[in-house]
C-alpha cells in the first residue's frame, strides 16, 4: 500500500469506542466518494478554485479518520487550486486516485474486521 494510514488517529476520535468507529467510517465511506467525483470534474473543467476546496474536504476528511497518505496528496491538489495551478492538480489526480483506492479498500477491511 502506498498510503499511510494511521489507525492511533481513528482510535484516538473514537475513544476505542468500536460503534462510533464504524459510524465514522461508513458515513466516510458514504460521502467521500462524492467529493472525489466532485473534485475529478473541477480538475477535469479546469476550475481550479473548486478543486481546491473539493480537495480540503477531502483531506480534511481522510486526516480525520487516520488516512494521512491520501491527506497529504489531497493538500497537494487543495494548493495548487488556490494557486491556479491547473496543471499540477491534473498531474496528482492520477497519484490521488490510486491512493483513494487504496484508503476505501482500507476502511472497508476495518469495517469488516469491526463486523
């Protein structure tokens, strides 16, 4: 795997609380995907400034849940919206989504270990 995922952070929110984490993790499972089809059609339209907020959310969303890998990819992309860097963010959307893939295959493993 070529993300980091830091599961201390996921026990840390959750207290060790294993209903609250899989809560977390489904509604993750839920709503992140939505925000990276979101963000693939701003880098797509060119809209920097909308990619770079898609591009928060999501990183906010995956370092909340211990997923600092993709975290750190998604600040790449979330910068170079604010700086109107059409270019970069295209070029790391296709790392991005490797590492996504990588992060969902990773949730839905401790959702179902947590079964």
């Amino acid at each position: 795997m070529a993300t980091e995922f830091d599961y201390g952070q996921l026990d840390a929110i959750t207290g060790g609380d294993a209903e609250f984490e899989v809560e977390i993790l489904q509604e993750y499972l839920s709503s992140v995907p939505k925000e990276f089809e979101k963000l693939q059609a701003a880098v797509a339209a060119g809209d920097t400034t909308a990619a770079g907020a898609f591009a928060h959310a999501l990183k906010g969303a995956s370092a909340t849940i211990g997923a600092k890998g993709f975290a750190a990819t998604a600040l790449i992309v979330e910068q170079a919206g604010k700086k109107g860097d059409a270019a970069l963010a295209s070029a790391t959307l296709g790392r991005m989504a490797a590492e996504f893939g990588e992060v969902l295959d990773l949730v839905r493993a401790r959702l179902a270990k947590a079964a």
